[in-house]
C-alpha cells in the first residue's frame, strides 16, 4: 500500500489534534454516542473485534476501514497497541478515507 504512511500521518496529525480515540472501549463508546466519523480497526485485530466493529458501524453508519497492524495504528495514536480507534473530526475522516480509497485502487 503506498498510501498507507500518508494514512497514517493524518491519523497521527488528528490525533495531535485530540480528534481520536483509541482502544476498544474508547471506540465503541465514541460510535454510539454518535461523535465518530470514522473507525479504523487493525488488520490483526482478531476476527470477533473486526466483526464486532463492522456490525456496529452498519449500524450506527459510520464508515469502517481494516487498516494497518496494531503497532501501526498504535504508533500513530502514541499509544504501545490499538486495534481501533474511531477519528471524532469529520474532515480528518474525510481526508483518511480519500487516501484510504485512492490505496484499495
């Protein structure tokens, strides 16, 4: 994926911002009081968290991407390992979600 660094600056420039939360309580918490506009969950999350994250975000309609390994996501959020983190700003998803559609192409 040659977008996936550029993913991943946006990701860490949010969350410099203090428009991420990270980790799975965090995450759903943030989808269901409606303050998320993006989730991102790790690619080596296990199936029952990525499943858990797809279902919600179905229906909570918040866009939902697997991206990244835990270390990466939790890197860029300064944390050791996150296997999801939801972006709180709607136009830092917005940016995310363009490099992430421009890198599945």
């Amino acid at each position: 994926m040659k977008n996936s660094s550029k993913v991943l600056s946006l990701v860490g420039l949010a969350t410099r911002a203090g428009k991420t939360v990270s980790g799975e309580f965090s995450t759903e918490k943030s989808v269901k009081t409606g303050k998320s506009f993006l989730v991102l969950v790790a690619e080596d999350a296990s199936e029952n968290t990525r499943k858990k994250f797809r279902d919600m975000c179905d229906f909570y309609e918040v866009p939902v991407y697997v991206f990244g390994d835990k270390e990466e996501l939790g890197k860029y959020c300064g944390r050791e390992f996150r296997a999801s983190l939801a972006v709180q700003d709607e136009n830092f998803a917005k940016a995310i979600m363009k490099e992430l559609e421009k890198s599945q192409t």
